[in-house]
C-alpha cells in the first residue's frame, strides 16, 4: 500500500505542479480567460489515463493464465522502464520545470485555443498513463486490488492537496530535493515490481528457471503474516523467489541506485570538458 501511496504522490505532484504552474502563469499574465481551455485538457488527460487503466484490469481479465501472465510480466517490465525514465528525467529537470512550461505556454498563447488543450494535455497525460500502467502492474504483483488502490487514491488525494497549497504560496519545498529521494524509494518499488514481472513471465514459461529458488525463508516470513503483508506491499517483497528474479533484482537496483544518487557535480564531472587546440608558441 506504501508503495503505491509514493507512486501516487509522485507522480500525482508531478501533475499538480505543472497544472499550477500553467494557471498561475496565465493569471498573473492577465489571461485568465484562457483558462477552460487548459482545465479542458486536464480533464481529457485524467479521462484517458483512466480508461486505459480500466482496460488494462477489465481486458485482461478475459486472458488465459498464460496470456494474462505474459501480459503482466511484460507491462511490469515497460512500466519500471517508464518510471526509471521517469526519476532520472525530473531529477534533472525539476529545477527548471517551470520556465520550460511558461515558454511552452508562451507558444500555445500565440497559436490559439487548440494549443492550450494540447499544452495541458501532454503536460498531464504522460504522468497520468505511466501512474495508470504502474499501479496496475502492483495491483497484480501484490494479488489485492483494494489496498493498493487506496494507496494510490491517497497518494493522488495528498499530491493535489500540496499542489493547491503550493499556488496559495503556502508551501514552499525543495523540489530537487523532494524528486531526488522519492525517486531513490520508487527505484526499490520498481526494482519488486520487476521481479515479480519476471516471475511472470516465468509462469508464462517465456523465461526458463520457475522451480528454481534462490532462497526460501516461507516459514520465517509468512506471506499472510502481517509483516510479510506489509513487505509485499512496501516493497513487492517474495519469500520464495527464483534465481532469476534474484539476479535481475540486484542488476537493476544496484547500478541504478549508484547512478540515481551521483551527485550532479560529480556526474557532470565525469564527462570530460571540450578540448580547444592551442596555438603554438612561436
């Protein structure tokens, strides 16, 4: 339930940010006539995201167990590619989130009404098909779709909340900051998510090793004991996993993790500088 919470925060406070963002700027630029437009494209973007996590539960639930098992597993896999993406693409753009968006509004001004409910929508659809599609692939990593979409409902419910205070001035936060360690907690959440999508697709025998387990530790960590429960659902936690699902835990969690915590400094330091050609002495 954590786990989708933090999903549903992050990514919710991401829309949140860009909707206040794109309304104030049209307030304090005198276009507040403009502002069904943008609402307009919100709303469509909220539509949408929700229709496809609706197909995504109710169309799958027509699949064989084979079917629907190659299904999640490999939507698990796009899904922790997207959030991956996703945490390294705000972390480097949190600090100037906002005046790429008042120049992309600048632009969708000029063109017309059309643009602004394009602006907004691709402003808010892109955090609000990844939120659908990774709460979906940890509603089935966990097996209960009560918890984990309250998880959600509360994340999302919160992250509004925030963005309102934000547009009243009456919140101020670091937001490099804020991205930079929830992300750090969402590449654990993801790292679950992805083994349990490659349990998946073991189960759909598209990847081999399914009764080959790297560890067992059932019987001190029961599944329905209330710690093994809050496990699962913090951390998409498995008692019993594969060897395979092991590996690809570690390969994934481990280099990400590094790289997600460089610093900037360091990062860029890395990169070697331009060299210029000197002229030579005479």
């Amino acid at each position: 339930m954590f786990g989708n919470y933090l999903i549903g925060l992050r990514e919710g406070l991401e829309a949140s940010l860009v909707v206040c963002i794109l309304v104030a700027y049209l307030v304090k630029t005198g276009n507040s006539r403009r502002l069904p437009p943008v609402w307009a494209g919100v709303g469509i973007a909220a539509a949408l995201s929700l229709a496809f996590g609706a197909l995504l539960q109710f169309g799958s639930s027509t699949l064989t167990f084979q079917a629907k098992e190659a299904l999640g597993g490999s939507l698990s896999v796009l899904s922790v590619a997207l959030v991956t993406w996703m945490v390294f693409w705000m972390r480097r753009t949190a600090r100037h989130l906002k005046s790429e968006l008042q120049d992309k509004l600048d632009a969708a001004l000029a063109i017309g009404t059309g643009a602004l409910v394009i602006t907004s929508f691709f402003a808010v659809g892109r955090e609000g098909l990844e939120t659908s599609l990774f709460i979906w692939t940890a509603v089935q990593a966990t097996g209960d779709g009560v918890r984990p979409l309250i998880g959600a409902l509360l994340g999302l419910a919160t992250s509004v909340l925030l963005g309102w205070l934000f547009y009243k001035g009456a919140l101020k936060i670091n937001l490099a900051k804020f991205f930079r360690w929830t992300g750090a907690m969402l590449v654990v959440v993801a790292a679950g998510v992805l083994a349990y999508g490659i349990h998946d697709l073991q189960e759909a025998d598209l990847l081999p090793g399914l009764h080959s387990l790297a560890f067992d530790i059932s019987a001190t960590i029961p599944p329905d004991s209330w710690y093994g429960t809050l496990l699962k659902g913090v951390l998409n936690f498995q008692p019993d996993p594969t060897v395979l699902q092991t590996t690809v835990w570690a390969l994934y969690v481990v280099p990400v993790m590094l790289v997600f915590l460089l610093p900037e400094r360091s990062r860029r330091a890395a990169v070697p500088a331009p060299t210029t050609s000197q002229p030579a002495p005479r």
